[in-house]
C-alpha cells in the first residue's frame, strides 16, 4: 500500500493529508491561534508541539502510521535551490533547524517528515519546491545597495501549481504563459512568471510586499532604523513586529481574515479601513509585477485561503481588472501539490535531488 501522507505547516495552521496514489483518503487543517503559536520564542520551538497534534490526528481518524511509506513536508528557509524534490538528509536537517535564511513554519515540515519516517520501516521523507526556489533574473536581485541583495522566498509550492492548474485549464503549457500570482494568506507573496520562472517576486517572509494578517510587509526604512536604535524594543521584539505581530494581528489584534470581513461587513470601520488597505496593497505589487512582464500578462491568478473573501477579492480586481484577466482559485492546491510529487517518486518520473 503506497500511502502518501503530505504536511504543510503554515503560519497559522498545520495541513496535513493522506493519499493513495493519487486518491485523497484523509484532509485535516489543524488552525493554530495566536495565542497557542505567541507561546513559543522560535519556530523551531514548535516542532514537537505541532508534531505530536499530526500524530493524533493520525491516529484519531484510524490511518494505520506504518502503512504510509512517503512522507513529504512543504520545504522551509533553506539555501537557494532550483525547484524540484529532495530527500531530507542530514544537511537539509542542519539548515532547516538552523534556518539559513530566516525562521518560518515551513520550516518544520521536513524535520517533522523526517521524524515520522525514522519511526516507519522502509519509509523515506522529502521536500518539494520550497519557499527558497530562485528563478530571479539578474536586474531582480539588486536592491539599492550592494550589501542588501533581494532574495526570492516565496509560496512557490502553491503558485507553481496554481500556474499549472490555470495553464492546463486553457489547454496550453505553464512554460509558454506570462501569469502573475498572487497568494494571499498568512503572509502574501505576488510573482511575475515569465514561460514556466519565477523571475521577481516579493520577498514575502519578512521584507516587503503587502502587508498580511501577520506580517507588516514593506515599512518606511528610515522609521524603522529609528525604532531598532531607540532601545525602547529588543531585537526579537521588533522581528515579531516584522513577521508574527505585524499587520491585521498589529492593527485589530486578529490574524483571523474572516474575521475581520465580519467586524467590517457589520460596519466596523476601522476594520473595512485595513482591509481595504492591504487589498490596496496587493493591487499595488500586481501592478507592479505587470511591469516586470513588460505588460505581457496572459492572466492575473488569486489564491490563498483569503480568496475565499469575497469583498477583499472584489476590490483587488477593481484595481487590476485592466491589466489582464483575473481567475480566482481560492485556498490551496498545495497538500495535492506535495502529494504528487511523492507519487512521482513512487513513480520514478522525477530525479530526486541531493541537498549540499
């Protein structure tokens, strides 16, 4: 029995799936509150505690753990890699515990994967296209300044299937469209695919962009370096602005999107204000995404669980409607993502790749 079991940790929420072969049997989104996640200092310090609520999910729905025999997590901050699937070895380990390039849920996805193989004979653990994928061209990478160079981290895993998805839905390749999109989630990311590449994409973790439930986005630099040298907040404090506390969670104390198009669908208007800014927002790197692309956009793509809001996508749309046209594929298409690609290992139709 080839089980396949999928594992998408999430700024707020762990995903997690079974297949067999490519037959979904088992979907559970385990929602984390703000309050459960503010408990702990580091991501890292996460990974038991998220661990330990897959395994009783597992075992609450009666999927027998040693009939799995794949185990893929959605891959973390590691270094830039081209995109593709890679079995966790002790050096994929080393960095996702370190986190070469910042701390993020996405993070514990391979070390959880890699704990539960160890426990199941004959199992193996992997990654697949993580957020660290870099398909920048070169006049993407310069920021300003030569010690800063823009970095490509983004929600590659869900964008790249969601290209795919819309491009199959015309009946032509991924690789001869120009797509932008944009996922909107616990954090935003908005990509220029250039025929089947990622070549500029907001830095999405913890540099710029839209501002999310969660993460500030791009703030003004020069009150910012004020802020880190007026000794009022610590170095954590002010990354926790940043990435965690920023954003809906900073302005209405919820990282809850839904929430927040309740309390202003009943007329809060403080909450329509916000959520109209980070539409806004989006907008805006849409629009700036559509430069990159020379304005060549065969289809403007939203996905992410905050396209399921009907008035946040309205009034993106109203923005950007001229640009291209715009399909909505809201939530996520990345547990079936991860999933075939450990069927393509089953399969042998994809070299698996070493991490150095």
């Amino acid at each position: 029995m080839n089980r396949i079991l999928a594992i998408n940790p999430g700024s707020t929420s762990t995903k997690i799936a079974v297949f067999e072969g490519s037959k979904q049997i088992f979907l559970k989104n385990i929602k984390h509150t703000s309050e459960e996640i503010g408990q702990f200092d580091k991501i890292t310090d996460q990974y038991e505690f998220r661990k330990n609520i897959i395994l009783s999910e597992l075992k609450n729905a009666n999927i027998d753990i040693d009939s799995i025999q794949i185990i893929v997590g959605r891959g973390g901050l590691v270094k830039p890699i081209p995109s593709g699937v890679y079995e966790v070895n002790e050096a994929l380990i080393a960095d996702l515990k370190v986190g070469v390039l910042g701390q993020h849920a996405s993070n514990l996805g391979g070390l959880i994967a890699n704990d539960i193989a160890k426990s199941i004979p004959g199992a193996r653990a992997f990654i697949a296209d993580p957020v660290v994928v870099d398909e920048f061209h070169d006049l993407a990478r310069i920021s300003g300044h030569p010690i800063f160079e823009r970095q490509s981290i983004f929600h590659a895993l869900n964008q790249k299937a969601i290209a795919r998805t819309h491009a199959k839905s015309q009946n032509r390749r991924y690789e001869d469209m120009n797509l932008i999109v944009a996922h909107l989630g616990g954090g935003i990311s908005v990509g220029a695919h250039l025929k089947g590449k990622v070549i500029d994409v907001n830095q999405a973790l913890d540099g710029e962009g839209p501002f999310s439930p969660e993460r500030s986005g791009t703030l003004p630099v020069g009150a910012l370096v004020k802020l880190c040298f007026n000794k009022k907040y610590s170095f954590v404090e002010i990354l926790r602005m940043i990435t965690g506390q920023g954003g809906y969670v900073a302005y209405l104390g919820t990282n809850d999107a839904y929430e927040v198009e309740k309390a202003a669908n009943a007329g809060d208007s403080k909450a329509q204000l916000i959520q109209d800014a980070m539409a806004y927002q989006v907008a805006k790197e849409i629009g700036a995404m559509s430069t990159v692309l020379m304005g060549e956009v065969d289809a403007i793509l939203l996905t992410g669980g905050i396209a399921y809001g009907k008035p946040i996508v309205d009034a993106i749309i109203k923005r950007v409607a001229h640009l291209a046209p715009v399909q909505v594929y809201p939530g996520e298409d990345e547990m079936q993502a991860l999933a075939m690609n450990g069927l393509m290992v089953i399969n042998n139709e994809v070299e698996v790749k070493k991490y150095i």
